[in-house]
C-alpha cells in the first residue's frame, strides 16, 4: 500500500491510499482522485520522506504547517457533518424558502439548499442572513 501526501490546485492538504504508483497514476489520469474538501481533481503529489523505524525512541511530534491545515480542515467537515444533521435540505428551493421563514410566512427553522450567487446577495440585501458552505461531494450522499 502506498500513502502519498496530495494537494489540490486550492491547496487543501490530503492523503490517498494506493496500490502503487502506477495505480495512483492511473487513477489520477482518469481524473477518480478529487479533493474530499472541494471535490477539485487538480490533484498532484506533495513531496513526502519514507518512515523509518531505526531505533526504540518514540520521535516528537512536529506541528507545522501541514498539521495545521489538517486541523483547520478536520473543524471544517465537523461543522458541515453539523449542519447537515440538523438543517432541511429545501434544494433549489433555498432562496423562496428563506424569505417565506423570514417574513414569517413559513415556520422558523435551520435549512440548506442552492442558491445562486445572485440569490445570495438578493438575500444579505434584504438583510436575510445566509452563509455559503461548499458541501464535499462525499458528505452528500450515504456515507460509508
């Protein structure tokens, strides 16, 4: 098995697990290895050094930047894993569905959907508070 540390042209940090180079290759040239933040298949290869296991003593762990970018990443999906456990999915219908709770025409509660752009700032304008959360593609279907 070979674990290669990837990047995405948005430079999210990620790692993939492969059967070999030649399998990651193949993989990345049918354009299957995608960003499990962003879903972008821009994907290349970060330089990494082989462990090696040379001796008892334990080695310190190293903060840096990598590991900082992975906690920042890692609160991420937690506070998207949050939102859609505990919003409805109206879908396209985000924008209508907002301003009928808003305006009280529909009973208060947490939603999510799509909405364009200029949806979204119709929305602030109106002093309606929404936030845009990019969803991975992997937490919008079953989960495995």
């Amino acid at each position: 098995m070979k674990v290669l540390n990837l990047q995405c042209s948005l430079h999210h940090a990620f790692e993939g697990w492969f059967g070999s180079e030649d399998g990651f290759q193949e993989q990345l040239s049918r354009g299957l290895v995608e960003c499990p933040i962003c879903g972008d298949v821009g994907v290349s290869k970060m330089p990494s050094a082989p462990r090696l296991n040379l001796g008892a003593a334990e080695p310190q762990p190293k903060r840096d930047v990598m590991t900082a970018d992975a906690n920042v990443q890692a609160e991420w999906l937690k506070l998207v894993r949050h939102v859609m456990a505990n919003t409805e999915d109206v879908g396209e219908q985000f924008a209508e569905e907002a301003r009928r709770i808003h305006y009280g025409e529909s009973e208060e509660r947490g939603i999510r959907g799509q909405a364009s752009r200029e949806e979204t700032e119709a929305l602030l304008e109106e002093g309606i508070g929404v936030l845009p959360l990019p969803v991975p593609k992997g937490l919008k279907g079953p989960l495995q």
